[in-house]
C-alpha cells in the first residue's frame, strides 16, 4: 500500500470513529444540555475515542491531522453536540499555538510532548492589538528569582476550564508592556477555576474564568509574542485568530447541519403519521430554502478552508499577501454561515415547535458574530478592490487544493 493509501486509510478510520462519537453524544444531547453539567463525562468519552490526540497538526512521523480532516471532524462532531464540537475545535486550534508562535525547534519538542502524553488544550489568544494605557488587562508575567516568572491574574476562557491538561493564553510581561503566548499545566496548585453557570447557549464547553496566584512559569513555556498590529506581526503567527475564526464557522456550520437534519426527522415521522396537506408544497420549499443556505455557506467554508491549509502548510514562508487573501475568505466564511446558521435555527424552531430543538438557535446565537456587518463588508472590499494581486489566488477564481 503506498503512501497516500495509508494516510486515505488512516482518515477514514479516524472518521468512522468520529461518526460513532457523534452519534453517542447525539443520544442524549437534549437531556445532557438540560442539565447544563460540566463536560466530563462528554470530556472522558473523547479522550477514550482518542479524537484529542489525534486533533492535532500532522507532524513528519505522521502523528496529527491535518486542516481539512480536522475541520471535517469537528463539523460532524457539532453536528450531533455543539458544545462538544466547540470544545474540540479550539483544542485543534490551540494545539497550533507553539507552530504559530513558538522557533520550529521549540514547537517540534513542545508538541511530541503533548502527543506523548495527550494533553487536552483550551485557553484563549487574543489577535494583535495595541495595548490600552493605564492599568495592563489580563493576566502578567513578572520575572522573579531563579530565572522563571510569574503568572498573575485571571482570564476568561471558552472552553475546558476544568478538563483541560494545559492552558495557552496571552499574557503581558509586566516589565516590558510586550503581550506574549504562554502555557500553563492546568493542574498547577495555584491555578483556580470558577465555572460558568447558566449560559444561553453552548452549555456543555465547560466555560470559566480561571485564576492565577503566582504560578511559577519557565521560560520555555513561553513562546513568543503576539504582536499589537497584524500588518507588522509574522504572516504565520497572524494566521492564528483567523484559524480559530475559521473553527468556530465549521462549529456554527456543523450545530445548522445538525439542526435541519433533526427538523427534517421529526417532519418526515409527522408526515407519515397523517394524509398530505395543502401546506406541504410550503414545508418543502422552507426545506429547499434552508438546504440551499446551508449547501452555499458550506462551499465558501471549503474554499476557506482549502486556503487555510495550504497557508498553514506553507508555514514560515508564508507573506503578507497570501496571509491578508486567506484572512479575507475566513472572513466570507464566516459572514455566509452565520447568516445560513441564524436562519436555520430560527426557521427550524419555527418548523417543530419540538421539544429541544431551541437549543440549535441558543448554541448558534453563541457561536456567530452578531455584530454590525459593515465593517467586515468594508473590509472583504477593501481587499477585493485594494489588495495586489501578484502571485496571491483572486478571490473571485477557485482555490484548488494543492495550488
């Protein structure tokens, strides 16, 4: 068998295993949601899958996944648990971080230590951004005797607050006002957690504010800066809040896809149980309509997504150009799916009426930017009128995976 048959062979298996996870948390997820429970059980079933270890950057002896496996994964997985599929998600995503931001070097040896001992992520990067004067925001790094520093503060974080193995998260050297990405061993005796309660949507992530009094950090597990503008940050390093952004659209994405698929059982049981009515012809056409936002978000998100690989594979040699036209399709991405995800959940509620299905509206109203849509608007064409071209892949012809 030849290489790429192995690695073909490879997928399907870890997609087989993600079909059976999905259908598992897909049993009980109206109960499970209810209950609004930290995640875990749900965190244990994964780790027993194996789905973390292997949610991770493929590396040359090949360990890992790559992007569009991975988003693949997490899309079917928030499909069945949105919550679960989010979690995942910024785990994948965060598992990134020392290829992001850390010497090649640094990052080979920090991420055979996370598959050797399957470290589950979660945290929070912040993107580049000048920094507020007066008070610093977020937890600081103060150097302190014996050449290690200090971590103080507290942070918000999305995801695993409580199952997480270790932390990522942005931090500002007390010293030099410069943020950088640091990792923390979540278990640290002086990291405190509170866990989030009664959340609208996205119950089940295990979302919290963590604490930090005085935990001790090396200095290898810093690993390195975050930059205050994108323009003059790494092209490599700036393609991490866009990674995530890109995540959280197949999440949204996946949570809409599950939402439909239920509706269209329950409409299908509810048809069979009576003779047809004159309102069916309306019924089917709300089902085309959303099929057809759905099949069309999903398309942008493929061509975001195949121009996220090839940024990622391109890692360091990665420029400007290419990193700025990758930023302006997650950004179209994102914009089609949360407007396909928003009415899907609305038009779904509407169409059941059943019990449970609110929560496809509550987890996307959580997932999706609902801010104001100009300044994306502005920007995607900024960058379709504005941006030079050169060797860069128009916006407006296919990206072809390998290009």
């Amino acid at each position: 068998m030849g290489e790429v048959e192995v690695i073909t062979a490879a997928g399907d298996f870890w997609q087989r295993v993600t079909d059976e996870v999905a259908d598992d948390l897909a049993v009980d997820a109206i109960d499970r949601e209810r209950a609004g429970k930290p995640p875990f059980d749900e965190v244990a079933r994964l780790r027993e899958s194996g789905l973390p270890a292997v949610l991770t950057p493929p590396a040359p002896d090949g360990r890992g996944t790559g992007w569009h496996d991975a988003s693949a994964m997490v899309r079917r997985i928030a499909a069945a648990d949105g919550s679960i599929g989010e979690l995942l998600g910024r785990h994948y995503v965060l598992s990134w971080s020392a290829r992001f931001f850390a010497a090649p070097e640094h990052a080979a040896r920090l991420e055979a230590r996370a598959a050797r001992e399957q470290w589950l992520w979660a945290g929070d990067i912040a993107a580049p951004r000048p920094l507020p004067r007066g008070d610093l925001p977020g937890p600081t790094l103060t150097p302190a005797d014996g050449g290690h520093l200090v971590l103080d503060g507290h942070r918000a974080l999305p995801t695993a607050v409580d199952e997480a193995d270790r932390l990522v998260l942005d931090a500002v050297c007390s010293l030099t006002h410069e943020p950088v990405v640091v990792v923390v061993d979540a278990r640290h005796p002086r990291v405190g957690r509170d866990l989030s309660q009664d959340r609208l949507g996205q119950r089940l992530t295990g979302a919290g504010t963590v604490h930090f009094d005085g935990v001790a950090v090396d200095a290898a597990d810093v690993l390195g800066p975050v930059g205050r503008d994108e323009d003059m940050t790494p092209p490599h390093a700036a393609l991490a809040p866009h990674a995530l952004g890109l995540m959280l659209t197949q999440v949204a994405l996946g949570v809409a896809e599950g939402a439909l698929a239920e509706a269209r059982d329950l409409s299908r049981s509810a048809r069979h149980a009576r003779p047809p009515r004159e309102d069916d012809a309306d019924l089917l056409g709300v089902y085309g309509e959303l099929a057809l936002a759905l099949h069309t978000a999903s398309a942008v998100a493929d061509r975001a997504t195949a121009a996220m690989a090839d940024a990622l594979a391109a890692g360091r040699a990665l420029d400007h150009e290419r990193r700025a036209d990758t930023a302006a399709q997650v950004a179209m991405a994102g914009t089609v799916a949360a407007r396909a995800a928003l009415l899907t959940g609305e038009r779904v509620r509407a169409l059941t009426d059943a019990d449970g299905v609110d929560r496809f509206l509550r987890n996307v109203l959580a997932l999706v930017d609902l801010g104001p849509a100009g300044p994306v608007m502005r920007t995607i064409g900024d960058h379709y009128l504005n941006a030079v071209r050169g060797g860069v892949p128009s916006l407006s012809q296919p990206v072809r995976d390998g290009e």
